[in-house]
C-alpha cells in the first residue's frame, strides 16, 4: 500500500484537505437538494457549512500558532491553536 510522505501530513495540509472535502459535499449535497427537492438534502447541506467554518477556523489558529517569536510575543505563538479548543 503506498503511503503519502510526512510532508503531507502537517495539520495545514490536511486542514486544507478537509476545507476542500466539506467544499465538496457541499457542493454535491446542494446538486442533489435541487435535483430532488429534499428537504433533508437541504438542511444537510446547511449542516455542511457548520464543517467548513469550523476546518477554516482551525486553519486560522494553526497559521497563527505557526508564526515565529516577535517582541510581543517571545516565545511565539504556539499557544494560539489553544484559542481553536476553548472556542469549541
């Protein structure tokens, strides 16, 4: 089985991957709403904004908590992505 390099797998890369995925369901669940007119469909694609903002929030916070040492903050940002769990 082939395997992705660790590369791949930082939390940016995969939270990029999640951002595209919940794109797409989105997409997909939006498509069948209007080609059945389920109502079900509908609200499920209105949940999968809930997915979308939550994987773009949890970007944010990884970007954040990525940023090196400055001087109002000289032992860096790590403890930003802290701010993404108490939000939960």
């Amino acid at each position: 089985m082939a395997t992705l390099p660790t590369r791949f797998l930082t939390p940016k890369h995969l939270l990029w991957a999640s951002i595209a995925v919940a794109v797409t369901t989105i997409v997909l669940k939006t498509l069948a709403w209007y080609i059945t007119d389920s109502v079900g469909l509908l609200s499920d694609a209105m949940e999968s904004f809930v997915n979308l903002a939550s994987a773009l929030f949890a970007l944010l916070m990884v970007t954040i908590a990525q940023r090196p040492a400055d001087q109002d903050h000289p032992y860096g940002h790590h403890k930003a992505d802290r701010v993404f769990l108490v939000r939960l």
